[in-house]
C-alpha cells in the first residue's frame, strides 16, 4: 500500500520507494522548497532524502541496531 503521498510503499514488513526518475526526484525536491530557497537548501533536502532511502534499504536487508544499544549510543555521545 502506498502512503498518501505516492512515495513509500510497505510491503510484507518491508519498505519499498516508489521507483522515481533522477530528474523526477530533482523536480519534486524543488516544488517543496519555498521561493527564497538556497542552493543549499536544495543539497540539504537531497541528502537528507537519500540518507532516508540508504536507511530503509538497510532495514529491509536486516541491518538494525536495538533500541537499547541505540540509547546507549545517544547517552555516550551526550557525555562527551
């Protein structure tokens, strides 16, 4: 089933993206951008969504931490 923005999929416990042409990704990451938007607003939005993309990919092969080692990531880097 795809969310109501066309882009996620969850198929039998896996997410999937909406397959999307470069150029498509390009063009929907500026339409949401607003008017005064900087170059660097644009590759901030783009990484971002790639980052996601890498992120359920590595769910979907498996790849995940426990919440417990995760908080106790957060707390070590909080104590430096």
């Amino acid at each position: 089933m795809w969310t109501a923005q066309g882009q996620l999929a969850i198929v039998q416990g896996k997410y999937y993206e909406n397959p999307m042409t470069t150029k498509d990704i390009l063009l929907k990451v500026a339409e949401k951008l607003p008017p005064d938007a900087t170059p660097a607003d644009a590759m901030y939005e783009l990484e971002f969504r790639q980052a996601v993309e890498q992120g359920l990919e590595s769910l979907n092969e498996g790849k995940v931490i426990p919440i417990e080692q995760v908080k106790a990531k957060i707390k070590e880097w909080a104590e430096k």
